[in-house]
C-alpha cells in the first residue's frame, strides 16, 4: 500500500513538473517530443526503479513510422501489430528484424539495446500522460529474447535515443508507441 502511495506523489511531482515547464509559448519553450522523451523517461524511472534518460530523435520518429506500414511476408499483416500482440515464442523473429531494419541497426548487434514500448492513445497532447499511456507494454527486440528474457523489462543502457509513432492496431484502435536505442557499455 505504501508502495503504491509512493509511486502516486512521484507521479504527481512528475505532472505538475511537467505541466509546470510546458507552459508559454516563449522562444525557450522545449519541443513536443523533447518533453515527451523527458516524461518518458521519468515514468520509466519512477515505475521501474531505474536511472535512464531520453533524448528525442526525429530520425528515430520517422523510422517509427515507417515501421508502421511494413507487413509480414506474405502482406496479411502490419508487423507492428505481430510486435504489439505476441511474445517471444508466438511472433518469431520477423516484426523484430523488420524492426530494426526499419531504424539501421543489424540484428545480433551486441552493444546496442532496442525497446518497442506501446499503449493506447487517448488523444491527449498532454506529454505525461502520452508517456503514462506508452508504457503499458514493453517488448524488448534487441538484444535478442529469448524464454526467459522477453517479459522482463531490463534497461542496459543509461541514455536512449527515442522516436514516437502512431499507428491503428488491427481492431482500429489508436495506438501510441516509441522505440527506444541506447548503447550498452562496455560491449563492442
């Protein structure tokens, strides 16, 4: 019960901050997707225990969305909702490897770490709850999961590169997303 008190008045902090830096049309006012990226991160941060950071990469959102079109082999399906829907064992590695063909990175690549994080899109222009609805579901791609790794979010870097995408699942629900590419240390 505490913990739950505890992760309430953290987020609280992080909306008000949020809400707080957001405001005013100054020419000093940070990007949509810069201060979606800092929100992000301070979810992760906050839900998971963790210390990372986010930088927005414009490069990133517009692979993002191209991922958003690519179907599987045989055209019946958008790969983004294979990656949404399945885990390890029941999507294969296409949605992955198309993936991170999408963004430039080559699979087996030891010293990078790709997340696909995903969740409803509400509709909101609000950069925290955009990052409160992003992180409902996690699916690592790179390094490879295997069965007892793939449900498990871990965090090998501590400064992710990110790109925001939208897309509409398979039942024509609005689906937000980001992808996430951070440099593990100390591995060549």
């Amino acid at each position: 019960m505490k913990l739950k008190k505890l992760f309430a008045l953290a987020l609280a902090g992080v909306m008000t901050l949020a809400l707080l830096t957001g405001c005013g049309d100054k020419p000093g006012d940070k990007p949509e997707d810069t201060l979606r990226a800092e929100a992000l991160a301070d979810i992760i941060n906050v839900r998971r225990g963790v210390n990372i950071t986010c930088e927005a990469d414009p490069q990133l959102s517009e692979a993002a969305e191209r991922y958003t079109q690519v179907s599987s082999e045989d055209g019946s399906t958008l790969l983004i909702n294979k990656l949404k829907r399945g885990n390890y064992h029941s999507i294969g590695s296409e949605p992955r490897k198309a993936l991170l063909d999408t963004i430039g990175i080559t699979p087996g690549t030891a010293n990078k770490q790709v997340i696909f994080y995903f969740g409803a899109d509400r509709g909101s222009d609000d950069p925290v709850k955009q990052a409160i609805d992003l992180c409902d579901d996690y699916r690592l791609v790179l390094p490879e999961p295997d069965e007892n790794t793939w449900h498990k979010p871990g965090f090998l870097a501590s400064s992710y590169r990110v790109g925001f995408g939208r897309w509409k699942d398979e039942n024509g629900k609005p689906r937000l997303f980001v992808i996430m590419v951070g440099d593990i240390p100390g591995r060549s």
